[in-house]
C-alpha cells in the first residue's frame, strides 16, 4: 500500500484497492489523491505525490542501500558492455559471421536493449523503493521490460533449436 493508505486516508486507500482489483469495474469512485501502481513483482509503487523532492525518505547514510546501488549499476555497466562486445566480435570478423552466431548476436542485442530500457529504471525502484520517472514511463518501462525479457527467452529458444 502507499504512505497514504497506510496512514489512514480512505481515499488513497480506495485508489490502491482499485489498482489491486482484479476487475476494472470495481472501482467505485472516490479522490484518487495518490497515484499508484503496480509493478511486475506485484508491490504497489508509489508514483510520486512528492514530486519537488521524490528521493526525501532515502537515506544516503544507509551503507546497505549504497552498496546495494552500487553492486546493480556495475552488474548494469557490465551486461551494456558484455553484449557491446558480442555485437561488435561478431561483426568485426568475418570467421564469426555464421548463422548459430547471429542468432547470439540477436540474443546480445535484446540484452542490450534490456540493459539500457529497462535495468535502470528496475535499480531505482529496488533501491530507492519509489517510482520516480511518471505514471506514463512506468507504463512503458512494463511493456519493454516484457518485450524484451520474451525476446530474449526466444531467442534462447532458438538457439537451442539450432543446436
């Protein structure tokens, strides 16, 4: 539940039950005064009724929550530059050009895409526990995340099919 619902506010409570709700026509109505949502783990996420100072409640002191920042962004850097590097042998030499091999590279390519759509944004709210880039972009992010993830397990698939 949001900050709001927990704290008592039947309105921001009825808003995260509409979002909770399995059908779109059990919501009743009511202020929707905190913007919420879902996302792919199934937690609420709170979009931002903060918006001059979304990251207030972080604690930068926190030595867990930056080791935790730091660990995903050098994990994040690494998967960018990995497929940067599969994508660029593959092309580079002519001996590497096979068809098993570009179907790696196919796979390296949603993987990058997935390193720079939708990793960035899936570290921030892991360690800030906050949406912070809009209800419009969470959406997006959502569908990309799932696209690419599928991509991804596709093209796993055909290489394995191709073996």
């Amino acid at each position: 539940m949001t900050w709001a619902a927990q704290a008592g506010d039947p309105a921001a409570a009825t808003a995260s039950s509409a979002f909770l709700s399995t059908s779109p026509s059990s919501f009743s109505g009511g202020d929707l005064s905190v913007v919420a949502t879902m996302v792919g783990n199934g937690s609420l996420l709170d979009l931002g009724d903060n918006c001059s100072e979304p990251l207030g409640h972080v604690d930068w002191g926190d030595v867990g929550m930056l080791t935790s920042l730091t660990i995903l962004v050098v994990i994040n850097a690494l998967v960018v530059a990995g497929n940067c590097l599969v994508i660029l042998a593959v092309f580079l030499s002519s001996k590497l050009r096979t068809v098993t091999n570009l179907f790696i590279v196919s796979l390296a390519v949603a993987d990058l895409l997935l390193g720079m759509a939708v990793l960035p944004f899936s570290v921030t709210v892991e360690v800030f526990d906050t949406w912070l880039f809009g209800e419009l972009w969470c959406s997006v992010w959502l569908a990309v995340d799932v696209w690419m993830s599928t991509a991804s397990i596709l093209n796993l698939c055909v290489i394995s099919l191709d073996r």
